[in-house]
C-alpha cells in the first residue's frame, strides 16, 4: 500500500511539472542543398542553420527525410523557407502534416505555388500553378506591385494584431501576394442555398501596407489559425511577398507560430439596449487543442462616443483547458445616455499573442433614429426628402462573422466599417437574411429578441453614418415553415406575414429603413432554385386550375387544340422538359408552357403584393424585390412584378456583353429600377489562375456602374463590401471590396469616381424624359422556352446605343398600353415569332396614332399561332420558313439602293425563321422587315434598317461606325451622358448634343459620365 502512495505521490508530482513546464516544442526546417528560392530574396542555407540551432529543431534536408519524419507526433511546426518553391515529390506527406493540425512558417513568394521536383539528383522546377495552395484553401493569389500604380502607391507599413515590428526589420517588398483563403467546406443549414458554414479558421494581418486614401491595399505577412476541423490549433503564418526578412523577424514569425490558435472574442448578449438597461457583455476565450491550463484575467473598458471612460473593471474568466468565458453586466453609477459605447477588453494574461478584443453596444436613440430624411419614389430615382437620392451603394453583413451577424453581434465592428463606407461615399446599405429563418423565428410570433436588438444596432450604426437601409426577408425561395408551397400554401404565407411583421413593425416610425422580400427568387421547388418549374403540390394545382378557367374560360378540348395537347390533362402542370428550348416536340406542349410561365409570373406577383401589403398596414415605407438576370427570361421578371413593388431590382452579374440590356429590360417606365447587386463572378482559366487581373477587374466594375446609370437605373450596390471566406464554394471567396486580411481592391476606387461626380451635382438631376424608341420585349417567344429568345433584343439595344446614340425603352409585350405607347415615336418589335392578342391591337391602335410600327423577322400568329383578326389587323405577312446560311438583303438608304449577303450563322437555320416576303413593306404606319437583320452576322445591315426606321419616325440620331455605347439621357434642365469604350484601345466620340458639340475621350475599358446644362451647354460635371 505505501508502495502505491508513493508511485501516486510521484505522479502527480509528474503530473504538477508537466503543466507547469510544458515539453519544448519541436520544429522541422526543410533546409537542402542546391533548393531553388524562387519569387524572393535567397535566405542563405547559413543563417536558416543558424535559426534552426536556437530552436528544439531538426533540419529536414531532402524529399525523403520529409516523407519519413515529417508528422504531428515528431513536429509541432514546419518551416519553409524558399519563396514560392516547395518540393512536390513530398507534398502528400507535407498536406497531411498540415491537415492533420501541424502549424506553418512559410517565408516569401506565392504560397506552393513553384512545384520543385527531384530529379537525377537535380532539383528542377516545375509548373507555376495554384493546384496545391487551391487545395489548402489559401490559392489563387491576385500579384499586387507595391507602388506600380497609384491605388498601389505605400504610404505607411502598419503592425497589427499585437504584432511588434521595429524599425528597419521589414523592408517594402515590390510585390505582394493577396490569397484567395476559404475557411469552410459545409453548409450550417444544408436545405439553404444562402447558408454560410462554420468557421473553421480566422485570418490576421500582421502587417499592413497603406496607400495615399489611409486605404490597406496589401498585407505581406498574415497568420491563419484553424480553430475546428482536423487542423484545430494550428497556427499558419505566411510571408506571401517578395521582400528580404531579416533574421529577426523570421525569428519573430517563428515565436508567433508555435504559440497556435487563439480566437479571443465579445458580443454584447444585446447589441443594443434601452435607456436604464443593464449591458451585458459575453466575452470567449477559444484555444483549441490547448494543453496548458492557467488563469486568464481580462480588464474590460467602456468609453463613450466621446472616448471618455465610462465603466472598468478586471473579471476572471473560467471554464475548460481550451476554452473560457465569463458574461460581464455593465453596472455604471448614473445611467448610460443615448449613443454607441465601444468596450476594449485585453487579457494580459494570454500567452498567445493575440490578447486583445473590441466590441461595442448602442443605448437606443430615438431622435437618431428618427432624424433621417423620408426615402419616397418617382418615375426614375428614390428620393431623400422629395430630393433625387442617387444611389451608390453596398451588401454588408459584417467584416467578421459575415451572414451571422444578427446572431452574433459586433457593433464595434460595424462601426468601423460604416465609416470607411461613409469616407468611400456609400449611401445606402443591402443587408438582411439570406439563411437561418428557423432560428430566428421557430414558431409563428416567437422571435429572437436578441436578433432584434442586433438589428436595432445595425440601424443605428447606419443612422449615425447617414446611410439608406434596405433589409432583405428572404433568398431565392420564401420559408415553408410546414407548409408545401412558398408561394401559394397559406400555413407558408402567414408564417412569412408573421415574420415581416414583427420586423416591419418595429421600425414603423422610421421611413429609410425599407425592405427587399426576397433574393434572387425562383417560382421552383426549394432545392431546386435557379430555374422556372413546377412545384408539384396541390396548391399549385389547384390555383393552376383556376387560372386556365380565368384566362380561357375555354371547353377542354379547345384547350387541347390551342396547346396541341393529346394528353387530355388540361389541369395537369407542364414538366420541366417542357418548359426548356427542345430541337423536337416529342411530348412537349411548348404552348401549354407558355401559360405555365405566365402564371407563375402572376402567382409571384400576387404573392409580392400580399407582402408589401402586409409592410404598408404597419409602415408606409418602400418595397422592393430583388431579382438577378433571371428575371429577363423566365424566371420571376420585374416587368410583371413591377405593379407589387414600389421600385424594380435587378443583380448585373454575368451578361458582362450586355450589361446595358440587363438594365433597360427590368426597367418600367412608372417606377425606378435599381441595380441592387452586381460585382464580378469568379472566372479563371484553364489552371484556376484568375482570368482578370486587378486592372481588369477595376475597369469591368466601372462600366457595370456607368452603365446603370446609363439604363436610367436609380443607382448601383455593389456586392459586397467584404469577401465572405466562411461560404462552402469558391466563387464566393473572391467577392467583394475587402479580403479577409483587411485589405481593399483596387475595385473601391469605382465608389469614389461614382460618389464624387453625384456629390458635386446635387439638386441638378430630375426623372429622365421619356426615351423615343420603344422595343418590344417578345415573351411569347421567351416564356415558350424558344431559343435565345431574347437575342434579338439584345442585338437592338447594342446596335442603337454603340452606333447610333440611342437609349431605347424595353417593355413586355403582355403589358403595352396606349400611355406607354404614346412616349415613343418608333417602336421596334424584333424576331418575336408570336405575338399576344392585347398586344397587337395596342400596336395597331398607336399606329392609327401616328407611332411607326416596325417588325423584323417572322411573325406566326398570336401566343397560340393563330391568325387571329388582331393579328390579322397588323397587315403582316404571315407565312414564313426557316433563314438560310446566307440571305439577300436590299439597304432601305435612299443613298444605298444596294443588294448585300448577310450570314446567319452559328446555326441559326435551326431555330430562325424570316418572313416569307421577298423586301420589306409596308401597310400604314406599320413596317415590316422579313429578315431578323438583328440576329445576322453584319451590323451594317441593320444600322442601315434602323438608320432607315429612325428617319421615318423623325428620331433625330448621330451615327457611328466604331462602337462606343453611348448614352444620352435628357432631363428638365440638364443632360445625363453615359459613354462607355468596351475595347482594349482608347477612344474618343464627337457628339452634338442639341446645338452643343463636345468631345469626349474615354480609356480603354472605362466609362466616362458628363452632366450637360441644357440652356447653355456648360459641362457641369464629370468622371475622370
């Protein structure tokens, strides 16, 4: 028995001096002979040995030693020293190291971006490629040249994150390699295509360069810690640049790295509380796969917006090895004013080196709240106060935990961020949900109080900073909460009204908080989105039903004949193939399709009305809905909705060839359309490098900016304003204005330029007049699934702004009316195929009014291919065949009277008709062209058609052989111009704007935007 007590004694006696001196950690230096160092300095083999020796260290010098010994069990860190290079016969060995929880020096260059291989006993260099950082997630990198242009220009090099740099330690590299980092792999919520992951690591600059505008635009030494998954506790720390380090800062990196992962973090439990409530503060110690246990004091700070100390006080935090906290109550003597109160709490006993945090609360501000001007509409523009209240604007959730942030608040953050988006003049915010509905509202009316309170400290951050608020309820399909139908199933709906309500409800005093209903929606089953298609429950079928009988009030067989339907299931819904462009019928009913779509518009619009209804009962302030390119085909369209909403929306992501078309065919001519999302998709090339340099990049943004405007758009948002690296898929891991490091793109500039320009031309802008030349949006040709059914509107739209000066109108042909009609002087209905009943007696009736009438291409017969009396009424040519290869065109010109070849070609033959009739006629003030010249190969022709039609309607116009989209959009007492140059070369227009001339000179990629007094003339304003 004694025996025992002593050998217990013994151990923990053991026990006491294993925690009280943890085992040195061990560290494995790849040091080899004859390694290349490629994309930096050459840190000589010597002062690597030299390192190596003040450390519990093994130097690993060949591909062998690395694949025998490099593990968890032998290393805690490893470090490579040799730029971009790494040896790629031992990378198996080295992402299994790092996989498994081994934490990383890496000093200089693209991060495993230079594969070196062994060979004959030769180190020889292999592909440049991203391959091996993509699949660490930290790849590709973007290549920022410090000081090569004036975005890039450093003024000051800035320590962070209680990082101590001291004088001449870091030398300014000429190059920094920014990574593209993800840091999750899986969906929180997996039904929801929104849903973010968990965040599986966090990324620190410990270095910043900053640029002439206090911007950060490149961090060259960062450190990622991975704080859940395989890899927990390890701690990275990468040197992505080009520039010398000297021995005592790698020896600096290396002290930081084997301290691992540290996330130190506050959240208010309320973000925002009352006047005579008591904060409260949560804050969280998390260090995972930590094995030493020891007391951790915080000192937490609150100061008032005027920086005065208003309470202190040092806390204890407790709880396990790797993780601590405590809840902290605000106790001050006298009761805390109105206002934002920012907490500092700093842990001097951490040992790791990030000891330090920040978090802030709101007391609720009434008069803050309230003090804001009325946001209200007219035919083109929000305004402010009955002001135009042109937009630039951004989607911000928070630069931290992102789309969380409703449910883990950080105002100190947003705080931050709202000022830099103030500074870059940023006037109005897209936020919202775009996931976790259940947990902010499991049940009907029991919702998250503490997400409340984090929204009313987002809106007073906003409020503070001046800044419009458009929240978002939902994202691509509405809730079901139960029910089986989002758009029809009332169990869905009244959870979706409960939930608008309660949140509507609470700022029914604040008119410049609006709401946007839903993101990027699709009328499709919930797992199912981006796409038109039947949902399948009985709800559908039964409004389906109901909506036939309305439309046609028609026998069944009938209804047979008008969708050559053998089927005999009239109420049956159409399936998905059916609904999709098909080189054959086979059990296709392309016009029972047709009406499937159209009711699917109706049943969103319905549905978007309910809404807006249900927010106007409790606050009078605008609605929105928040369609992306989608909605120009068959998806959800403005240009049915636009009647349920008090403004249009449209998201300008990929149709970068027709980014002017995307704005003009979501815009009505009632209400004002805003491009409420754009950016840049991610693109690469063949071996995922970026497609677009920053360069690139910069200029495409620009001209998506110019050409909203351009589209008569109320303004841009611009998505985001921070990279999101806690998204499970790449593409979201490259937008927005800032990275996870904190460093800006050189995309922030396009704000300024934008701000800038509507900053010095306050007061002077109006609703626009309306344009001159309609074209006629073909749906029934559309909404059939036909193919590039929209191709002939695009073709138009191009023809007549880059050639002719033109900014047309788009309107559907379901929604022509006499007063729509009777703004233009020519109206264009271009390849439609098929024309609505209503539609042809609105175009007949304008033109017994005067409005020059012109089709191109075939006209079949009505929706249903019916010769209707309507149609007939037209005087069109009816029969028609499909386009051959190479058709006979005769110019309209009366200075060419020429005969040409035009080309339809990429297989047009196969899915274009032309009328029958041999040139184009007439019958009044109806015109008709039997070839689609639009869909030709050669422009010239159809310059030459419009050049023709223009004449006839007395457009006054200015032609140009060179394309250069150009714009001119005339208002009461000034003119807007718009000229974008989408070639690689400079160029230049001459324009005669009334009696005015003026040249305008654009750079290659970039827009240009001129507001023109009308009386005299004068250049109020300008871009660069």
């Amino acid at each position: 028995m004694r025996t025992i007590n002593i050998f217990l004694l013994l151990c923990i006696v053991l026990l006491t001096l294993s925690n009280a001196q943890p085992a040195k950690k061990r560290i494995a230096f790849f040091i080899a002979e004859g390694f290349p160092t490629v994309d930096a300095p050459v840190i000589d083999d010597s002062v690597k040995m030299k390192i190596a020796g003040e450390y519990n260290s093994e130097v690993l010098n060949s591909v062998r030693s690395i694949n025998e010994k490099l593990t968890l069990s032998n290393f805690d860190l490893f470090v490579l020293a040799y730029g971009s290079a790494f040896p790629l016969d031992a990378w198996q060995t080295i992402y299994k190291y790092l996989n498994s929880g081994g934490s990383l020096v890496y000093l200089g260059g693209s991060p495993f971006n230079q594969p070196i291989l062994w060979k004959d006993s030769t180190w020889i260099p292999g592909i440049p490629q991203q391959t091996f950082a993509r699949q660490l997630l930290i790849g590709p990198a973007d290549k920022i040249k410090v000081n090569s242009e004036l975005f890039y220009s450093l003024k000051n090099i800035t320590p962070l994150n209680n990082f101590k740099l001291s004088r001449n330690e870091f030398r300014i590299p000429e190059t920094v390699y920014e990574m593209t980092v993800r840091f999750t792999t899986k969906k929180d919520f997996e039904s929801e295509d929104g849903s973010s992951g968990p965040r599986d690591a966090i990324m620190r600059p410990l270095v910043h360069l900053t640029n002439k505008d206090n911007l950060p635009f490149a961090a060259p030494l960062v450190e990622i810690d991975r704080l859940q998954g395989n890899n927990a506790g390890a701690r990275w720390i990468i040197s992505a640049n080009d520039s010398e380090l000297s021995e005592n800062l790698i020896k600096k990196l290396i002290d930081r790295a084997l301290e691992c992962a540290v996330e130190f973090t506050a959240n208010p439990i309320f973000a925002s509380t009352f006047k005579g409530e008591v904060p409260l503060i949560r804050v969280n110690l998390f260090q995972p796969n930590n094995k030493e246990n020891y007391p951790v004091v915080i000192d937490l700070i609150v100061k008032n917006e005027q920086n005065k100390i208003v309470f202190k006080k040092r806390v204890d935090l407790s709880g396990t090895v790797d993780f601590k906290t405590a809840t902290v109550a605000i106790r001050t003597p006298s009761i805390l004013n109105e206002g934002f109160y920012s907490v500092e709490i700093v842990a001097a006993t951490i040992k790791q080196q990030q000891n330090k945090t920040f978090t802030g609360f709101w007391v609720w501000d009434s008069k803050l709240a309230l003090s804001s001007p009325k946001v209200s509409v007219s035919n083109d523009w929000l305004r402010k106060d009955g002001k135009v209240f042109p937009i630039i604007g951004t989607t911000y959730m928070a630069s931290d935990v992102h789309r969380k942030f409703l449910f883990e608040p950080n105002p100190f953050v947003w705080n931050n961020d709202f000022k830099v988006m103030n500074e870059s003049g940023i006037n109005y915010v897209r936020t919202g949900l775009w996931n976790s509905w259940s947990r902010i509202m499991i049940d009907r009316g029991a919702i998250d109080e503490s997400a409340l309170r984090s929204l009313d400290a987002y809106v007073m951050t906003a409020a503070k900073y001046n800044v419009v608020i458009c929240f978002t309820f939902f994202a691509f399909t509405p809730p079901l909460y139960g029910g089986t139908n989002p758009y029809l199933d009332p169990r869905a709906i009244e959870w979706q009204k409960t939930f608008i309500t309660l949140i509507a409800n609470r700022y029914k005093d604040i008119n410049w908080i609006h709401f946007d209903l839903i993101n990027e929606p699709s009328y499709s089953p919930p797992n199912e989105i981006w796409k038109n298609s039947s949902i399948g429950d009985q709800y559908e079928k039964n409004a389906w039903a109901k909506w036939i009988l309305q439309k046609h009030d028609s026998a069944s067989y009938e209804l047979q004949n008008l969708w050559r339907d053998a089927k005999g299931d009239i109420y049956s819904v159409p399936s998905e193939s059916e609904l999709a462009y098909r080189i054959y019928k086979e059990d296709r009913r392309p016009r029972k399709a047709l009406d499937f779509n159209l009711f699917t518009q109706e049943i969103v619009t319905a549905w978007a009305d309910t809404l807006n209804k249900t927010i106007k009962s409790v606050n009078n302030t605008l609605v929105t809905l928040g369609q992306d390119e989608g909605g120009t085909s068959n998806r959800p369209s403005p240009q049915f909705h636009y009647s349920a909403v008090d403004y249009t929306s449209v998201h300008t992501w990929w149709n970068n060839d027709d980014l002017l078309w995307d704005g003009l065919i979501t815009k009505v001519p009632e209400k004002p359309n805003l491009i409420s999302e754009t950016g840049l998709m991610r693109l690469e090339d063949i071996d995922g490098n970026p497609w677009r340099s920053p360069e690139k990049t910069y200029q495409l943004l620009d001209r998506k900016f110019a050409v909203g405007f351009a589209s008569r758009a109320a303004g841009v948002v611009q998505w985001a304003w921070n990279i999101n690296p806690y998204m499970p898929i790449d593409n979201e891991a490259v937008i927005g204005f800032f990275r996870p490091d904190g460093t800006a793109k050189m995309e922030i500039d396009v704000l300024k330029k934008f701000s800038s320009f509507f900053s010095s031309t306050k007061n002077a802008f109006d609703d626009f007049e309306p344009s001159e030349v309609m074209v006629v949006i073909p749906h029934s040709k559309i909404l059939s699934g036909r193919k590039n059914g929209d191709l002939s509107t695009k073709r138009i739209v191009r023809a007549l702004t880059d050639h002719l000066g033109i900014t047309p109108s788009l309107i559907s042909e379901y929604k022509l009316t006499w007063e729509r009609l009777s703004k233009a002087k020519l109206v264009i209905i271009p390849s439609a195929e098929f024309l609505d009943d209503s539609s042809a007696v609105e175009l007949y009736n304008a033109s017994r009014r005067g409005v020059k009438i012109l089709f191109t291409g075939s006209i079949e017969g009505n929706a249903y291919g019916e010769i209707t009396e309507n149609i007939s009424y037209l005087g069109l040519v009816n029969n028609s065949m499909p386009v051959s290869l190479f058709e006979k065109y005769f110019s309209k010109l009366d200075s060419e009277k020429s005969e040409s070849t035009i080309t339809f070609d990429s297989q047009q033959s196969e899915f274009i008709k032309k009328c029958s009739a041999e040139k184009f006629y007439s019958s009044g003030n109806i015109y008709h062209e039997p070839l689609p010249v639009e869909l030709a190969r050669e422009k010239k022709p159809l310059t030459d058609l419009l050049k023709h039609a223009l004449n006839l309607s007395g457009v006054k116009y200015q032609f140009y052989n060179e394309p250069l989209s150009t714009n001119i959009l005339y208002m009461k007492n000034h003119i807007l111009v718009v000229c974008l140059n989408e070639s690689s070369s400079n160029a230049s227009r001459e324009l005669t704007i009334l009696d005015f001339k003026f040249t305008v000179n654009l750079n290659a990629g970039q827009s240009k935007l001129l507001l023109i007094e009308r009386t005299s003339g004068k250049i109020i304003a300008e871009t660069n």
